[in-house]
C-alpha cells in the first residue's frame, strides 16, 4: 500500500538534506516542534496543509515545487509510465494564441 505520508515526509527530508539544514534548524523557523517534525520526516505522522506550509516557507522551497515531487514519486510507485510535462506542448501554445488572436 502507498502512503502519501511516507513519500511526503521522503521528500521534505531530501529537500531539507539538499539545503544543508538540520531538523533542528527547519523545525525552529517552521514554528513546528522538533520531535514532530521528526515524524513527519519518518512517515509517522501526517501533517497539516498549515504544517507543510511552515515547513516549505522554512525550506525556502514553494509548496507546489514539494508536492510536485511527491506527485512524481508516487507515479513511480504507480507506475505510470507518462507523466505528465512540466511545460506546456507548442501545439497548444499555439493554438491558444490563435484564440485570442481571434478575438
């Protein structure tokens, strides 16, 4: 069974490892207590939108950027094979263009 959990609090410690920061440091500029965060990092626990919120602002990383990569993660574990772009296809920039070009 997939839990969301677990691949949001992965993520979150990646992202926090990457910056080069401690729990300890995250924890105390997210307003979140150490020992929870803890957990949240481990899957453990399941945390707020507020929660996630502090601790994106924490890691100086938008919120959609951290959930994007959860998303990636669990189409892996999904296994979908096409994920869906970053970007959006020429084909449809252009046609979208012509619309207003329309109007």
């Amino acid at each position: 069974m997939i839990l969301v959990r677990q691949e949001i609090g992965d993520v979150l410690r990646d992202f926090r490892l990457q910056k080069g920061r401690t729990l300890r440091q995250v924890a105390s500029r997210a307003s979140v207590a150490l020992g929870y965060l803890s957990e949240v990092e481990r899957g453990q626990k399941e945390a707020s939108s507020e929660i996630l919120a502090s601790v994106a602002e924490a890691l100086d990383t938008p919120i959609s950027v951290i959930m994007r990569e959860v998303g990636d993660r669990l189409a892996v574990i999904e296994g979908i094979d096409q994920v869906i772009p970053d970007t959006i296809p020429d084909e449809f920039v252009a046609a979208l263009d012509a619309d207003l070009v329309a109007r």
